[in-house]
C-alpha cells in the first residue's frame, strides 16, 4: 500500500492514520502541559501526568485506542491536579508569608 505520493504507508489506513488499524491520530498525550504542571506547579503530581502522556503513543502504536485514551484522560487529569495543587500551595505560601510579615511588625512594636 503507498500513500499518494509513491511513498509506502504502515499505517493500515489509506489517509495515513494511526498504527494497527486504528482510525484517525492518536489522542492528545497532554504532554505539554504534563511538562509545564512539573516545572511550575507541583512537582509529584507532574511527574505521574509526564510518564501517562509517555504512555498514549506507545499504546496507539501497539494497536491499542482505547488504552491510549485512557491514558491521554489520566495525563490530563494529573495535569489539572498537579496546577490545582500548585496553586493552592502558593495561595497558602503568600498567606503565610503576609501573617509572619505581620506577626514580625507588630512583635517590634512591643520592643
């Protein structure tokens, strides 16, 4: 089987799609944000979301969609957990910050 322009295509699908007979692309692995949530956010939670979104191609590639978006939803989901955490520590971070600042002055003032 070649593609329109001579060339052999593996890909089962005559439009060029995805590996084993699997329809279309394969999801998105979510990567990018798994990356950005681990650099900027929460590091534990990113690291799970960057080894699901690892996971996607190699599961479409062995002719295996449904496992694939699985793990396309999961990288997602450790994503938005690792930026809501993140977000949440920092809330707590400043808030602390602010009250020690203020604890500080106001033990000067007894001084």
């Amino acid at each position: 089987m070649t593609d329109n322009q001579g060339l052999p295509n593996y890909s089962g699908d005559p439009q060029g799609g995805g590996g084993f007979n699997n329809p279309g692309p394969p999801p998105n692995n979510n990567l990018v944000w798994a990356i950005l949530t681990t650099i900027l956010c929460c590091l534990p939670f990113g690291i799970v979301s960057i080894v699901k979104a690892n996971q996607v191609n190699t599961l479409w590639a062995q002719g295996q969609p449904a496992a694939a978006q699985e793990a396309a939803n999961a990288a997602k989901k450790w994503a938005i957990i690792a930026a809501i955490v993140g977000v949440v520590v920092g809330i707590l971070y400043f808030v602390l910050v602010v009250a020690l600042g203020v604890f500080s002055a106001d033990m000067n003032n007894y001084r």
